[in-house]
C-alpha cells in the first residue's frame, strides 16, 4: 500500500517503479493511497505515471493515520494474512523495491520483511 501526493516529488520518482512492478508482478496486489490531495490532481497523476493499480483518495488524513504514515511517500507491506510485514519510508528506488518484492512473495507466516535501502525503515508495530 503506498501513500502518495501528486504535490510530491519523490513520489513522482517512485512511481514509474511502482507501475512497471504491479505489471511485472500480477501476484502482489498493489494499492495506491492518495492523501491530503485533490481528486483531479490525483487523476492526472495516475494517468501521468501509467498507474495500472487503484488509488484510494484518504483526503483527511484517517487511513494514513492508521497506519502511522508520517508523510509521502511511505509504502506499508501487507502478508497474505493481512497482517503489516513492512514499511519503508522514502521514495523507492527500483533495485529496493523489487528485492523487497522478491522478499515478499516467499516470506513465511508470521515473519516480517527484512528490508534494506537507502530510505528511512522502522520496525513493524
């Protein structure tokens, strides 16, 4: 799940990555989460970017605050359990997020994501 901004910059570097690994990976279920933005700028950013997955508008803040985001962009990593495995906090560069994916496609119940990269990571509460 990815919290992005059309207003943000290094969302707009992450995004071509995001896009080309949802196609690359029909496996893994991708999820934008657009916040504190407007519904046509976000638009025009998903069309911009060849965003291939679905954005969800959290115009206030909630869905962010649920999952302790503290700005854009964050990428929160959710298990076949529907339990969070992960979060990386900073623009995704390509070679992060496609190990990070490789990770995530065979972690195990019950396990957390090891993730490495030149973001800022925090442990998974």
């Amino acid at each position: 799940m990815n919290f992005w901004a059309s207003w943000c910059d290094p969302c707009k570097q992450e995004a071509p990555f995001l896009a080309a690994a949802a196609k690359a990976h029909s496996n893994i279920t991708f999820l934008g989460v657009q916040i504190l933005d407007g519904r046509d700028e976000g638009m025009r950013y998903e069309r911009r970017y060849g965003i291939p997955y679905e954005s969800a508008r959290d115009a206030k803040g909630s869905v962010a605050k649920t999952y302790g985001v503290t700005g854009v962009p964050e990428t929160v990593f959710i298990g076949a359990s529907g339990d969070v495995v992960g979060k990386y906090i900073g623009a995704l560069d390509r070679k992060t997020l496609s190990s990070i994916l490789d990770n995530l496609t065979s972690l195990r119940p019950g396990r957390l994501l090891r993730i490495e990269g030149s973001g800022e990571t925090r442990p998974v509460p």
